[in-house]
C-alpha cells in the first residue's frame, strides 16, 4: 500500500518518524507553515522558518526516499498583530520560486477576529497574484463552524476558484457545507481531538470519496504521524475496496496536488 500525506509538521518530528513513513509506504509528504508552540519574536524568525521547510526538510526527508514539499504563510495564531504579519508577508514571495514549494497555507483563522480575517484575505490575494493553491486551517471546535463560513464567505468575495482550495480539520458539522461549495475538504486524524480513524470513514461513507482527503497533521502535541495509513487498514476492516483506499489516500491527494507546479506525482510499484 502507498499514500500522500498531504499535511505533516514534520519540524516537530524526529529523523525515526521519517523511517517510519518510508516504511508504511508514504510517497510523498506535504508540510504547510504552522506555529511553532510559541509566537515569534521577528520577521527574521520566519524567514529561518522557511529556509527550514524549503532547504533542511527536503534534505531531511530525501535520506528516505520520500519528496518533500511545504506551503508558506504566517499562521493564524499569530496573525492577531496585523502589522508584524504584514512584515512577514513581505518575505513570502522571496521563497515562492523555491522547487517544493506548493502554495500558500496553512491560512485561515484561529479566534475569528477582524485581524485574523484581513491576514486571511492578504494571503488569498498573495496567492491570487501568484496563481498559487492554498490550504486553509479551520478553528478548533467551539469556533470551527462559524470560522469556515466566515472563510467560505471571503474566499467567495475573492473570486478564488473553489477546486483550487482545500479546507482542511473538517468535522461533521462542516463537511458538507465545503463541500457544497465546491472546495476540496482535508479530514484530520487526532488521537485525542479533531477525527478518529472511525469518525473520518463514518464521515467518507455520509459525504463521499470525492474531493476529500486525510491527513495527520503530525506536530509537537498528542499526534500520530502514521494516522493516515493507520485509518486505511480500518477501512480495510470495514470492507472497503483497496481500490476504493487508494483512491482516499493515494490518487484524492495527488488529483489535488498536480494543480500545484512543483508537484511531481510520484512513481509507485
């Protein structure tokens, strides 16, 4: 079996977690900027920050045989002070051109604030004068249902092409509405918040196998780096196809993936 993991905070993670991947049949692993467990003191930091995803990871990465790629944005988190984040959105495009970068992400909004919110349209506007696709993060529960509409809502007002994004941490109650809208929905597999491997299938077998991926989003907290390869083997146990597994961890992924210019669908037995 092999998958995309199409989202990783593989800075957090140790060199055997990259073993660990290569093993499970992961053939290519994605990595959108995110927080770091704190909130940096300078633009400078940020800029160090993007040399790590677009210079060491892939290095890192290569040593087992699994290509690299990573998104670039400020995060959501640190997006409240709209001055600092202009700053390092200025540095973004300086970065845009390097060979693994995919687009602009993680983007989205973390308390739903009016600051949060213009960082978000700054960055879709950055991606629209780059033709760059974009991944989005979506709050954590309490927030998450009005935070995707207020997204939805301003990515419509942008005129952003809806197949073009991937709204990712969807839930039950925010699935559909992605979906309906067009967008393209990432499932995120948490051993301790966001899905289960069992919430994410009940979730693939109500919405459908199109548009929609898993992911692990493997970072400093309680995360499981193997989660996606680890729901498809429930799949499995649920009498789903590998056909119909590889479809949901392999070729929804990379579908996505080719609208991005760096990506390189990767080669597979």
């Amino acid at each position: 079996m092999h998958y995309i993991e199409p989202h990783a905070h593989m800075v957090s993670r140790t060199t055997a977690d990259y073993q660990q991947l290569a093993m499970a049949g992961c053939a290519a692993l994605c990595e959108p900027a995110f927080w770091a467990g704190y909130d940096r003191a300078s633009a400078q930091g940020f800029y160090d920050y993007y040399r790590q995803l677009t210079e060491y990871e892939p290095a890192r990465a290569a040593k087992f045989g699994i290509p690299h790629y990573c998104w670039l944005c400020i995060n959501p988190k640190e997006s409240e002070d709209a001055g600092f984040a202009r700053e390092v959105l200025q540095i973004i495009p300086d970065f845009i051109d390097k060979p693994n970068v995919l687009g602009i992400g993680e983007i989205g909004l973390n308390k739903n604030t009016k600051n949060e919110l213009a960082i978000f349209e700054e960055h879709v506007e950055l991606a629209k004068k780059y033709d760059l696709p974009i991944l989005i993060h979506t709050p954590h529960l309490e927030d998450k249902l009005k935070g995707t509409k207020l997204i939805i809502d301003a990515l419509k007002n942008a005129n952003v092409d809806p197949a073009r994004v991937v709204i990712d941490h969807v839930e039950e109650h925010t699935a559909g509405i992605v979906l309906d809208a067009g967008f393209w929905a990432g499932m995120t597999l948490y051993p301790e918040s966001k899905c289960t491997a069992a919430r994410a299938i009940d979730m693939l077998e109500t919405f459908g196998m199109e548009n929609i991926w898993m992911n692990s989003a493997c970072d400093w907290g309680i995360s499981d780096p193997l989660a996606v390869v680890k729901c498809a083997l429930e799949m499995k146990k649920r009498q789903h196809s590998i056909k119909t597994v590889q479809k949901v961890i392999f070729e929804n992924p990379a579908r996505f993936l080719k609208q991005c210019k760096n990506f390189v669908l990767p080669e597979t037995p």
